[in-house]
C-alpha cells in the first residue's frame, strides 16, 4: 500500500491536499467579504457561536482527545480545537499550549481557516503572505506550520476549527487532511449533541416548574373546597349523598358543596368530584340558591 502523496507549499503560494493552490491573501480577504457558502454572513455565524453556548464553558475533556487524536496523525507538537468569536479566538482543548486559553482575531491562522470550504494548510508560515504579520509566527512561539479543518454545524454555520502547528515547516498528505476533516465533523456532531441535550435539561426543568406551580394551585382549591364544603355543611337543606357518580352509579361520597355551569344546571357533588368537575368542565363552585354572577350584578 503506497503512502499518499505529500501536498508542498511554496513561498508565494500554498496548496491544499488535492493539489490545487490555496488562495492568496487578497482572495482571502474576498472570502471574508462575501457570506460563507452563499449565506452565512459573520452576523449568523457569531449568532450560531452563541446558540451553541460553547464559549468559556468549563474544560470537561470532551475535545481533549480529538486534539491528541490531531497531534499524533500529523507528528505536530501543538494541537487545539478552537471557537472564533467576534475579538477572540478560544480554545475548547489543547495540546502542547498549556496555560493558552485565547489568542487573538488577527487574519491567516483561525480566523482565515473558519471561512475555507476545505482544509487550510500554510506549509511555512515565515514566507506565506497570509501569515507573514501574524503574532504567532513573528512572536516567541515562531509558528511555522498550520494546518486546519472548520467546524460546521448541520444549518452550514462554521464555528471554529480543528488544527495543528509546529515550529516548523511541513508538507502533509491528503491522508492527513481527511483526518484531520473528520475530526471536525465529530467536533461539530458532539456540539449538536451538547445542544440538544442543553435543550432538553431546560425543557425537564419548566415542565417539572410547571407541575409545581399546579401542585401549589391544586392544593389551594382543595383547601378552598373544603372551606366551601364546612359551610355548606352548616347550612344543610341538601342531599347526603354526591351526586356525579355517573349514570347508573351511586358515588358513596357526602355531598359537600354545590357545583353549577353556565346553562344552569348544577349538583352536589362529593369533594373529589367537585374538584374533578371543576379541573375538566365549564363549572364553578355555587351558593345553594344559585345565586351567583346574577346576584352579584343586580347587587345594590
């Protein structure tokens, strides 16, 4: 089995793993001008970066092992999966930039591979235009090789990317470079995964705070009930025994209050039937003379 053929960058102009010549930096620039796969504009992408709630989140390793995963395929020192956010570039794991948590927007690295359709490979960053003013390469850490994938959710919104560098020049294969795009993939399959699964602990948590809430009402009227119920009982003049049993049914339970609906009729009904009514069907609780909204509006 033959190994895949290295993919060489030139001093003026990089190529990417099939062999085609990756963009130079003015064409970079229109890429960044124009929406990503037609309508992406930075604007949705910031929005997508927020709805995904993955910035500044606490390290759970989630990513940890796509970065060595990265490192080892490509023999690089440094790894990290990254989120590109408006000022800053974070990193959701590392490898070998321990103590790193962000760096900053400036174009070429991160920032310029969020926007590729494909791999974005600089094989020497010291003479690629794209990346010759980068702090990264011109500073301390004398960065000489990158090579990313995007990370784009299913709606096509890139959020970041997966990548490696090394302090020094490097050709990669196509090999390579497939990997290195597929651990991206994954990247963008555990964030939609995450999400979900974010939504649906929300939802859990209204539900279960909604059944509270009705537990408290529920209580209240039973507790109403039963203040209804002691003065009905006081007052006496109807039947002992509940009325809403069903049809061919006696309900065994004592009449307690009066219960009525807006066609007039009404019953005595047992305290769980009363409240069973009340919960399912247009009634209200009645004074024993049905007195009700018409007393209340001819009141003087």
């Amino acid at each position: 089995m033959s190994a895949s053929p290295p993919v060489s960058a030139s001093a003026d102009q990089s190529t990417a793993a099939n062999g085609e010549p990756l963009p130079s930096a003015p064409a970079l620039e229109a890429e960044a001008a124009r929406p990503a796969h037609g309508s992406d504009t930075e604007a949705e992408r910031l929005a997508a970066v927020r709805r995904y709630e993955i910035l500044d989140a606490p390290g759970d390793g989630a990513f940890d092992e796509i970065a060595r995963l990265a490192a080892t395929v490509f023999d690089t020192p440094i790894a990290t999966v990254s989120v590109v956010d408006a000022d800053r570039v974070w990193f959701a794991a590392t490898r070998g930039l321990d103590g790193v948590a962000q760096v900053g927007v400036e174009p070429g690295l991160c920032v310029s591979a969020v926007l590729a359709d494909g791999p974005y490979v600089v094989g020497d960053a010291a003479i690629d235009p794209r990346t010759l003013d980068h702090p990264l390469v011109r500073g301390e850490l004398g960065l000489r090789f990158y090579a990313a994938a995007p990370i784009v959710t299913p709606e096509g919104h890139r959020l970041g990317t997966v990548n490696v560098i090394d302090r020094r020049p490097r050709e990669v294969t196509a090999t390579q470079t497939a990997v290195l795009t597929g651990l991206a993939a994954l990247v963008a399959r555990h964030l939609d995964l995450r999400l979900k699964t974010i939504h649906a602990i929300r939802a859990e948590r209204r539900l279960r705070e909604e059944s509270d809430e009705r537990a408290v009402v529920t209580a209240a009227l039973g507790e109403r009930l039963r203040q209804v119920a002691s003065e009905e009982r006081d007052t006496g003049g109807h039947p002992e025994l509940c009325q809403l049993g069903g049809a061919g049914r006696q309900c065994p339970g004592s009449a307690e209050l009066k219960i009525a609906d807006g066609w007039g009729d009404s019953a005595w009904a047992c305290t769980a039937h009363a409240e069973e009514a009340l919960f399912v069907a247009a009634v209200f609780i009645a004074n024993k003379d049905l007195g009700g909204l018409k007393a209340y509006m001819n009141r003087n």
